[in-house]
C-alpha cells in the first residue's frame, strides 16, 4: 500500500513469513522493531519503505502481537512530520524521514484495525476489535470504550464523534471529548 507524506512515499508491505532477527528474508530492512513479549512470536508483521524521488531513503520491520489486523487505507495516520502506524495490538509513532521510533502503546488487547487523525481534537482515533481509544499525540491514552461485541463492522469519524459498528450491527456514538456514549 503507498502513502503520501510530503515529498515522501511510504511503501507499506505485508510480511507474513518474516521472523525477527533472521538473515533469510525476502526484503531487508534498515531497522526491526519487536513490540512483542519475548515469549510470543509475532502475528502482524509490517515492512515500511520511506522514497524521496524514487529513492530509498530509510526502511523498517514492525512486528507486534495480538492477531493479524492486515493493512488498509487506515493503517497509516501522517500527521505534520510524523507517521502513526497500526500494526497487530500495538499503536506507535515514527519520525520522518529517519523511522526514529517516539513511542509504542498497545491499544487493544486483540488487534487494532486503524488509526485516524481528529484535526479537531488534534489526536488519534484508534479502531481496535475490542475497544475504540482516543489517543494523544504523545501517546497517552486518553480514554477506551468498548461494546457489547466486537468492532468488526467499521467505524467512522466525525468532527466530535465516533461512530463504531459491532459484529452484531449495533451502533455506538462515542463522544471524541470524554469517551462518552452519546445517544
């Protein structure tokens, strides 16, 4: 999947079979970022690929536990000079153009499915199957609600809220404010 970032394109890449610390690899990367505990292998594991005018200029593996959340359009946030990226249970936040890695939070305790800017509340919406979080831009969780099942059915949001679909179509308007349920 590519993405835009100024004058960057950020090539997001699917490594199913990739193991941390191997030599063996498909594609090689500059930096490997582990997120998972030493005694869990990783389930999502995510190549990113920064190019300046067609040319390589840094790369990374991020590999995190919790289930495999694949990559969408919602996988990467860009906000200013910065990458938030969805990658398995984990949440974290890559400078541009170094990848130089500012946080990791793990926002979901299954999988997240995306991550998206509020430019009114300047933070981030993350999309977890079992919890909707709002998250500063320092990392911080700032609030979590959760429903009655799982956010599998999307969500989308507004300039002061959320609304999230769970596996049994009901719907949940979550206040982007306080994390409140709005009826």
């Amino acid at each position: 999947m590519l993405f835009k970032a100024g004058n960057y394109d950020l090539d997001l890449i699917d490594e199913p079979t990739s193991t941390p610390g191997s030599a063996d690899k498909v594609r090689s990367y500059a930096r490997e970022y582990d997120f998972t505990d030493a005694a869990y292998r990783p389930s999502s594991r995510h190549g990113l690929v920064l190019r300046e005018d067609g040319v390589v200029r840094q790369s990374c593996i991020l590999l995190a536990g919790g289930g495999a959340g694949g990559m969408h359009e919602h996988s990467i946030a860009i906000v200013d000079k910065t990458c938030f990226l969805a990658v398995g249970d984990t949440l974290c936040w890559l400078m541009l153009p170094s990848f130089e890695l500012r946080w990791h939070r793990q926002v979901d305790h299954a999988t997240r499915f995306g991550v998206y800017f509020s430019a009114n509340h300047y933070c981030l919406i993350s999309h977890g199957e079992l919890e909707i979080a709002r998250v500063s831009l320092s990392g911080e969780v700032v609030w979590s609600s959760g429903g009655a099942d799982i956010f599998s059915e999307g969500i989308k949001v507004f300039p002061d809220y959320v609304e999230a679909v769970d596996f049994n179509k009901n719907i949940y308007k979550i206040d982007i404010t306080n994390g409140t349920s709005m009826k």
